[in-house]
C-alpha cells in the first residue's frame, strides 16, 4: 500500500511538473512571440507604413505587452483611425460642395463618428438625414411622423392592424 502511495505521489509530482513546465514555456513563447510583432510593427510605424503597422497592432496579443506597450498600440491606432476619420470626412465634404449628395451621404455613413469633432459629427447626421429624406417617397398618402411608435398605438386604438415587414 505504502509503495503504491509512493508511486501515485511521484506520478502526480511529475505531472504537475510537467504541465507547469509546458505552462511556463507557452507564456514564455507568447511573450517573445508579442514582443517580435510589437518590434515589427514599430518599424513599420517608423518607416511610415501606417496602415500596415496599425494591422499589426491590432493582431499582436496585448496580453503578453507591458503596460507602456499597450499604451503606444492603443495610442497609435486611436492616431491612425483618427486621420483615417478626417480624411474620410473631408472626402465626404468634398462630394457634398460638389453636388453629389448621395455619394457624400456614403462617405458619411462609412465614418467612424466617434472620432470627429463634436460640430463635424452633428453636420455629419444632419446631411445624413437630408439625403434620406430627398430620396424617400414623396406619395401624398405617406408622411413623416415623430414617432413611428404612438402612430401605430394610435391607429391600433382606432381599429386598424399593425403588420411588420422586413
């Protein structure tokens, strides 16, 4: 009994020895492996290759960076989707100072709201909205309510069903 204690002891030392052996090594890999796509991307980023840096940042696994390098990834992302943003927005005014509405609304809505200025976003939705409105259908038995909720409460109380489509 005792030599078979003995050897189930060994066994589960041996096991855990391992395991925690595999476990250090995988950390160890994850961090080395983090630390390669962080340098490369830091390249990049110097080189001037944003787009491709920013793709790297965003696929590296942030859990194995220190803290400081977490910081530089969000910080460069948030720089890059920023400028992306802007650029985008210009683009979009651009189309929009040039008449042609519908593709300016494109632009607009493919922004990241977010990261516009406060004014640029509300200018942003409002010609949004100004271009949905001009494309819908000018039929004299449709019409704009404020809310498209109590319309379907008040027509229900007066008898008329309420069918979704889509």
């Amino acid at each position: 009994m005792k030599k078979l204690l003995v050897i189930g002891g060994v066994c589960f030392v041996l096991l855990v020895g391992c395991c925690g052996g595999f476990l250090y090594l995988g950390v160890r890999y994850g961090k080395q492996e983090a630390k390669r796509e962080y340098e490369a991307a830091e390249e990049l980023w110097s080189a001037g290759n944003k787009a491709e840096a920013v793709e790297k940042y965003r696929n590296i696994k942030k859990t194995w960076l220190g803290d400081a390098e977490k910081e530089v990834v969000e910080q460069r992302i948030l720089e890059f989707d920023t400028e992306q943003a802007n650029k985008g927005l210009a683009e979009g005014h651009k189309l929009w100072a040039a008449g042609q509405k519908t593709e300016a609304a494109a632009k607009y809505r493919a922004l990241q709201l977010d990261l516009v200025e406060p004014a640029e976003q509300d200018t942003v939705k409002q010609r949004i909205r100004e271009v949905d409105l001009a494309k819908a259908k000018k039929d004299s038995f449709l019409k704009f309510v404020p809310s498209g909720v109590a319309t379907v409460a008040e027509l229900q109380s007066k008898g008329f069903a309420y069918l979704k489509v889509g």
